[in-house]
C-alpha cells in the first residue's frame, strides 16, 4: 500500500481553513476530510438539525464525554477508505487529536495553520453566515471556546503556516509552496 500524506489544517473559526482544503483537493485531487461533518452527522444521527449553538455544544458534549476518540476514529475510517495519495483533515481542534494523527502516520504527517485578524474572520463569518449571522461577542465567545479546546496550543506547534490575511492569490502561492514543501502528490 502506498503511503498517505496526511495534512491537518488548524485555524481559529473562518481562518480559511475550508479554503485552503478545497484548493489542495483540486489541485491533488485530495480527499477533503471535514471534522464538522463528524459533530452534523452526530446532531442528525439524533433528529436535531445541525446550526450554530447545537454543533456547539454537540461538539462541547462529545469531547467532554467521550474525549478525541471518536473523531479520530471517524477520520481514520475515511482515511483508510479512500484510495487518494493526499488527505486533508479540515478542522483539527486539540493536541491530542493531532497527537494520534502524528503517532500513526509519524512523518507523513503535517499540521498546518491558518492564520487570519479576527477583523477579517468575522468579515468572512458574517459573509459565508452558514447558521446565519453572528453578533461580534457571539463570534468572541466561539474563539474563547475554541481556545478553551486547545486550537492556540495547536496553532503555535504547528510545522507549517498559511497567511490567509491577502488576496486569494497570494493565499494560493503560499499553499502551491507548502504542497512543494510537504511533496504532496
């Protein structure tokens, strides 16, 4: 079996994280893991429709009771499904999911984050609006609570980084950068 390349983006909410995925995908036609779709199928999986404050606490919830373990077990299932050679889990949260990601495929491996204002991720989160709009201390407190997880503890060992404060096209310079870097295929 040939060897994955596997890239964990980390990135406060509306980073561009999603973004940044999409563009690797095309570019490698690389599987696009997204950890979200983990915490909708749970809410789904339980009649409640997925927005905003019950993807929250349903993220709130797993990782409380039942810890990394079952995200990373769903990322391994789609992982070990595919037959891509690049695989992009969108949305690592805690340094222990990245622990078990980095402990499995050791060197082939990448935490990469991306970085972005907060002024420019509201913007973004105001704009894209998936659950609707949120106030500026509604997207406070969703930082606050991303940081409470251990996304900035993620952030600052990541090995590679994405400024995702320019112009698209400077975003996809540095990405065609890192897939050089990182030999993605």
């Amino acid at each position: 079996m040939a060897t994955k390349t596997i890239i964990g983006l980390v990135g406060m909410p509306a980073s561009g994280k999603t973004s940044v995925a999409e563009y690797i995908a095309e570019k490698s036609k690389a599987l696009h893991v997204k950890t979200h779709d983990f915490i909708w199928g749970f809410l789904k999986a339980r009649g409640v429709v997925p927005d905003e404050e019950t993807s929250e606490m349903a993220s709130l919830y797993v990782w409380a009771e039942y810890g990394d373990i079952p995200l990373i077990r769903w990322v391994e299932k789609q992982i070990s499904a595919s037959n891509a050679k690049t695989i992009i889990i969108d949305g690592l949260r805690t340094t222990e999911e990245a622990r078990a990601f980095k402990d499995k495929y050791q060197y082939h491996f990448h935490i990469v984050a991306v970085l972005a204002r907060p002024d420019i991720r509201l913007e973004r989160q105001t704009k894209r609006a998936r659950f609707g709009a949120l106030s500026k201390v509604e997207f406070r407190m969703r930082d606050r609570e991303e940081l409470r997880l251990g996304v900035g503890d993620l952030i600052a060992n990541a090995e590679h980084y994405i400024d995702a404060n320019p112009g698209i096209a400077k975003i996809h310079l540095q990405i065609d950068c890192l897939m050089k870097e990182i030999k993605v295929r």
